[in-house]
C-alpha cells in the first residue's frame, strides 16, 4: 500500500462494544442530512411501487424455499432461524434488517461487525447461504415493509455510518437496497478481507470510503434502467468466477469518488 493509506501491518483491529453501538446511533442520529427534492416520477412513485408488488410476488413465489432453508438451519445447528440486526436506513432511521442466520449464536458479540473467509463463527451451512446470497431473501420483507428498496446502497451498521463524512452521508437520502453497483464489485469482499491483517480498519479505511463513491454516483443517476441493469448484473455475478484482488490490489486502485457534495442536490427515491 502506498501513498496516504494506511499500512495493514500497523492498523489496530477494532471491536465494537454495546455502549459505543448505543453511541454510534446517537452520532447517527445527530447528523442525519435532509431529504432533497424527488426529481422523477419513478423516484417519487415508480420505484416504491415496484418495490413493494415485486418483494410480495417474491415472498408467495419463494415461500416453499425459504421454508425449507429454515427447517435445515434449525436442523443443522443451534439457534434461531432468522438473524435480525440494527442497521442505518433511509434518513437516518435505524431498523431491524431481517437474514438467514449464517453464523454461531452470539456471534455478533465475538468478532467483528464483518465477516472474512474462513471465519469460524459461520456456519457449514450458512456458507452456503452466503455464497449464493440466500441468507438476504428474508430482507424481501424488509422491502415490503418499506425500510429497503430492491436496488440502493447496502445498509451498514450504525458504528460504521456515525464515521461518515457530509457528502457519505448522502446515501442515507435513499432507502438502503438488497444489492447495488458497490455489493456487484466486492461480491467476494469476504475474500478480500481476509488477505488483509487487520480486516475492520481496512474495511473503514479503504473498502467502506470505495463502496460509498460507487453508490454516491448511483443515486446521482438512479434511474429504472439503472435499477433493472443493477439486478441482471447481480444475477449474473452469481454464476461468474472474477479474479478476487488482494487488500493491497485494492487499496491501489480505488474508485474514483462521485463529483457531489454536500451542498448539491442529488437525485433520490
């Protein structure tokens, strides 16, 4: 790593405990920006609206799966059947996002708040889940209910979004999604991170600040096209097999951020 990022031989791993995530969401709070003006008929009506008819069409359609990916998590190992933790929604709000527990019971209070490859807290089974990203279908309630869009920046835990600087704070302006232009570029982040020594202050040194001007410039153009190019890209990603860059490779080479700022407007939901 060169230039102004920071080494991964010196930066300390970081753990989060109760009394800082009740911070975190305080600082959340505190600085949440305001909602700008919805520019277009389908950020204004379009995109809630297909939303919420195809998360239902999905939910009824794929009812028999998720049953059964239930009965084999409370088959395989110890615990609930669903895992629902707190993440930054749109403004700001914080919600219960809603996934197929993948990992051990307790385990989001042993380790980090991100998950590497090969980590011990996950599950035999729950690595399957979350390779083929069955672990997010439960979050298609989520988007029913209206706290997630099908396409928009991933949700990130309070403790994360409390760093963000004014321009980051920008994605909360939009409901969080199930996938967007960021997750299809680290769609192996797992792997990515496990090169790296010090996994979290990696993550909220290079990969965070990256996936955040990747989604800066997806709420600047949002569109439906966007939104439909966004899905077949994520479907497709599923099924290829792209050569996973180190930490190093990355840090390298990171995107180049979106031309906004705080004091533009930016086109939302």
């Amino acid at each position: 790593m060169t230039g102004d990022n920071p080494s991964l031989l010196t930066l300390p791993v970081r753990r989060e405990d109760e009394s800082e995530m009740t911070a975190a969401k305080s600082r959340v709070k505190a600085g949440t920006p305001i909602d700008v003006e919805q520019t277009t008929i389908y950020q204004r009506y379009g995109k809630r609206l297909i939303d919420a008819s195809l998360s239902f069409v999905a939910l009824l359609v794929l009812g028999p799966l998720l049953a059964v990916v239930g009965i084999i998590i409370k088959w395989t190992s110890r615990g609930s059947i669903l895992y629902r933790q707190d993440r930054v929604g749109r403004g700001g709000r914080i919600f219960k996002i809603a996934k197929f527990r993948s990992m051990v019971v307790g385990a989001d209070k042993n380790g980090l708040g991100i998950t590497v490859s090969g980590d011990a807290r996950v599950t035999r089974f729950g690595a399957f889940l979350r390779k083929s990203k069955i672990d997010e279908f439960p979050q298609l309630w989520n988007v029913l209910k209206g706290d997630m869009s099908l396409v928009g920046p991933r949700p990130e835990l309070p403790q994360y979004v409390s760093g963000y600087t004014p321009e980051q704070r920008l994605v909360l302006q939009v409901r969080p999604g199930i996938t967007d232009p960021a997750s299809i570029r680290y769609r192996h982040e797992e792997a990515v991170l496990a090169t790296s020594q010090n996994p979290d202050d990696f993550y909220r040194a290079v990969i965070l600040p990256d996936k955040l001007a990747i989604n800066l410039q997806y709420i600047r153009d949002i569109s439906m096209y966007s939104d439909i190019k966004c899905v077949i890209q994520t479907m497709t990603s599923l099924f290829k097999q792209p050569k996973i860059l180190t930490s190093a490779q990355i840090a390298g080479n990171p995107t180049r951020p979106a031309a906004l700022s705080a004091g533009k407007k930016s086109r939302t939901q």
